[in-house]
C-alpha cells in the first residue's frame, strides 16, 4: 500500500483526503477511493480531468507515494479575459 492525496476545492472551500491504495492504483481508482465523487455530486465523472501536483495527467496514470491529485473544475471564465477586464476598469 502507498500513501497519497486527493484534492478538490470550490471557491467556498478545499478538501484534502488522505488515503492509503495499492501500489498497481491508478489516479482514477484514487480519486473514487477518495469518496470526493460522492461528497460532491457537481464533480461529473464523463468530464473528469485531474492532475498530479499541478501537472495535468490521464486518469489511467499510476499513483506513486507520496502523490497530491488533483481534480479541477471546469473553468466559467477564461483567466486572460477576466484580467484583461479588470485592467479595463483600472482605466
């Protein structure tokens, strides 16, 4: 068995589970062990897109010890149009 993490945050709030799978686990596997799939219904399995300490990765991906994954929410804004939006009330 290996140790790793699995992350989620909204706006409002971040969790961080820690959890204990087997060696052979898959970042898929640790994110359902996670129990974060359930916790938070918004989180849609078909879109799943996760990451490794802020490196985006596939869900078939082995763990290793010591892993933070991570899963991101779909963006609702895109980051350069909302600073360039900012920058244009600044003026």
């Amino acid at each position: 068995m290996i140790e790793v993490e699995v992350a989620y945050a909204r706006p409002e709030q971040q969790v961080l589970v820690g959890l204990s799978v087997p060696e052979e686990s898959t970042v898929e596997a640790a994110i359902q062990a996670s129990g974060l799939l359930e916790r938070f219904p918004e989180i849609a399995r078909s879109e799943l897109k996760a990451g490794i300490f802020g490196a985006v990765c596939k869900l078939d991906q082995a763990v290793t010890e010591g892993d933070r994954i991570e899963i991101y929410r779909p963006l609702f804004h895109d980051p350069k149009e909302a600073r360039r939006q900012r920058a244009l009330k600044g003026l």
